[in-house]
C-alpha cells in the first residue's frame, strides 16, 4: 500500500476511534443512565422520555440522511460534510454539561440537545462511511471496516477508564459532586475527546475519486427527483436492496440494545453508575475484540455469513440478559453480547461497500444510514411500550429478539456474489 494510501487508512480509522466515545459514554452507558436517574422525574419516565429522544432522532436522520448523500455525490466534497456534522456534534455535546437536575427546563433542554448531537452524530457516520471504498483495497474492504471498529470499541473503552474516577463519590481532582458536575463533566470529555481525534481525518480525508461537479446549486426539487431517482437506482440492484431493508429490521434490535443497555443494567439489577461504566468497559473491550477477529474472517467467508452468524449469537444472549437471574450473569449476557455486536456492524458496512458502485458511494451510504434509522424508534418504543404494560423490563428487552429473528429471516434471501457483481457492472 503506498504511503499516501496508508496516511489516508490510518486517519479513515483514527475517526471511528474519536467518534465512538459519544455513542458509548453518552447514549449508551453513561448520560442515559444519568437522565433516568437524576434529570427525568423518576426511573421509569426517563427510559420513556428517552426512547422518545431516540425515536425523534431516528426520524430526522431517516429524512436527512438520503437528501445528503445525494448532495455529497453531487459535487459538495464529502468531507466538508463531515467536518460540519462533526463540528455540531461536539458543541451539542458540551452543551449538555450546562444542563443541571431540577433547573427550569432540565429534562426538555437535555433531550433537545441530545437529539441534535446524535442527529450531527449519525449524518456524520453517512460521508464517514462512504470513504471506506475509497480508502481500503477492494479484497481487504472488510478488514478495514472490522479495523475501524475494533479501534472504535478501544476508543470508547479508553474513553470509559477515563471517566470511571470521575463519577464515584471521591471524584479525582477534586471536581465537585454539587448537582451531578462530575457526572455532567463526562460530556465536555466526549467533546473535546471527538474534537481532538478526529483532526487527521477531517484535514486528510478528500474525496478525489468519482465526485461529479456541480453545474448549479440544487434546488429541493432537485434534490426530491435525485432521490427518487436514488430508490431508482437501488431498486437496479436487489440484493443490495434487500440488504439494506434486513438491515432496516435487525438494527432497530441494535439500536434498542445501544440505547437501554446502561438503563437496563443500572435498573433491573440496581447498579451504581459507576458499575454501569465498569460493564461498558467490560462490553467495549468483548466489542473490540470480536471486531478484530472478525474482519479476516468477513473477507474470507463474506459478509452476509458474518452477519447471519452474529445475529444468531445475538439472539441467545439478549435472551440471556433478560432471564439473568443475577449480576454476574448479566455480565456474562452483557460480554458475550459485546463480542458480536461489533462484527455485526462492520460486516454490515463491507458488505454495503462490497454492493456500492463505485460512481454512488455517498448515495448508497445514505440509505444504509436510511435503512438503520428509519423504523429505528420502533424498537425503543416498543420495549418502552412493553415495560409500561407489563411493569417488567426483562419482558421488555425480549422484544429486541423480534428485530433479529425477522432480520436474519430477510438477510437469507440476499445472494452476495451476485450483487457484488452487479455493483461491478455499475
């Protein structure tokens, strides 16, 4: 690999290292469990009021996301995109600091500001992803991808040691427990933790190949017809197709996973906040790894076996989780989950990459962050749903194995080299 290509690799990856430690401190462990506890006015409010966030940020990014991967392909260079997704990401992310327990506001402010960081979050992960053809060799897409997210995973896991002696009851450097600061201050961390890291990315990252100059400013019809003409232009590859609507499906059970996992744990097993970031830590270093391991083995078997087998393990720990009759089963469920969480996702993205023609990278990766966003309330409201009916959350956790069952169900229709194929063609 020459060394410009190299440069280019390293900072593609460098990103998913900066970016993980808002999904992983703020939506899954760390924030959202911070809600429910000391914001929302009591435990089982703020797991609705939550799924609600996240059900309104799945909206947003369903409608935004296809409009800007049409922009990108366009003549707009992808990378100012992301940089300006990036940019708001981190300011909305500081911004929750500011947001304390029972001020005016509180829960309608730190829901509003949550959903605009993870909307700038998600739109971001639509020009980030449509590098990856770009930057990896073709026989090594997954490797690459199961890279990034092995070095995503230890970047949210470095992320969470450095908060854990920040929100205990002695927080290190003196910073003051007065109305949650040491727990509020883990946000300005994630902030300047994406800010920093992301640099080489932002600044090296160009898109150079297939880009097609813009004539003219576009305008919202044109922007409607080019995304007709983009369903148009998926619809001409099925098994792309298809993937992206099983992906629709098994994400949302992802999703629900993502943004109750520290909720679930800090709830139906009391643990301390503190506790809920020593399993993330626990569950990070499990993702890491199985990304790691897995990216050889994508490019060796393909991605739609990947996927098909993490969703079976998926489904027979998520079902762990919800019958564990005590914390260390919780942790084993929690782990074992952890590992095949992370080459699921990458497995996804390559296999994207491997069914993307090379002239509608941006186009196809908008629809990918479509296909995950758009039903990806449902399974959030569902399991709020379900709890509030039941008054028992183990049940509600279960609906998460709906998602995986009928996706994989949907995932076996797809025919791989049939489609990579096709996207060769163009």
């Amino acid at each position: 690999m020459k060394n410009g290509n190299r440069r280019l690799m390293f900072a593609w990856v460098g990103y998913d290292w900066a970016n993980s430690a808002f999904t992983t401190l703020v939506v899954t462990f760390v924030y959202g469990a911070y809600f429910s506890q000391a914001i929302a006015p009591d435990e089982v409010a703020g797991m609705a009021l939550w799924s609600r966030a996240v059900a309104i940020s799945g909206i947003c990014i369903a409608f935004l996301a296809p409009v800007l991967g049409v922009l990108a392909d366009r003549g707009e260079t992808r990378h100012r995109y992301l940089i300006a997704a990036t940019l708001l990401c981190v300011a909305a992310t500081a911004a929750l600091t500011l947001i304390k327990p029972g001020q005016p506001h509180a829960v309608f402010l730190a829901l509003a500001i949550f959903i605009i960081a993870n909307v700038a979050f998600e739109i971001g992960a639509v020009f980030y992803n449509a590098f990856l053809p770009d930057v990896a060799p073709v026989g090594n897409i997954g490797r690459i991808s199961g890279l990034g997210w092995g070095v995503g995973y230890l970047g949210g896991l470095t992320c969470l040691v450095m908060v854990l002696p920040l929100i205990g009851d002695a927080p290190l450097f003196g910073i003051s427990t007065t109305a949650g600061f040491n727990y509020r201050v883990s946000n300005l961390l994630v902030a300047l933790w994406f800010l920093v890291f992301s640099i080489p990315a932002l600044v090296l990252l160009r898109t150079t190949r297939f880009r097609q100059p813009a004539t003219r400013s576009a305008t919202t019809t044109d922007l409607l017809d080019n995304l007709r003409q983009t369903f148009h232009k998926i619809s001409a590859h099925p098994d792309a197709l298809r993937f992206l609507i099983a992906r629709l499906v098994y994400n949302d059970g992802m999703v629900t996973i993502f943004a109750f996992g520290g909720i679930y744990a800090a709830s139906t097993f009391h643990l301390s906040l503190s506790e809920v970031v020593q399993f993330g830590i626990a569950i990070n270093v499990a993702a890491g790894i199985g990304a790691w391991v897995a990216g050889p083995l994508d490019d060796e078997f393909g991605g739609k076996t990947m996927i098909l087998a993490t969703l079976v393990a998926l489904i027979c720990f998520t079902l762990l989780a919800a019958v564990a009759p005590n914390e260390a089963w919780l942790w084993v469920a929690g782990v074992g989950i952890g590992v095949f969480v992370g080459p699921n996702q990458a497995a996804s993205r390559s296999l994207l990459g491997r069914f993307a023609p090379a002239s509608r990278q941006s186009e196809f990766f908008g629809f990918f962050a479509f296909s995950g966003k758009i039903t990806a309330f449902l399974g959030p409201l569902l399991l709020g749903l379900v709890t509030q009916w039941t008054g028992e959350q183990r049940i509600g956790i279960t609906t998460v194995l709906v998602f995986f069952v009928v996706g994989g169900i949907l995932l076996s229709t797809v025919d791989e080299k049939r489609g990579i194929a096709l996207a060769k063609r163009g």
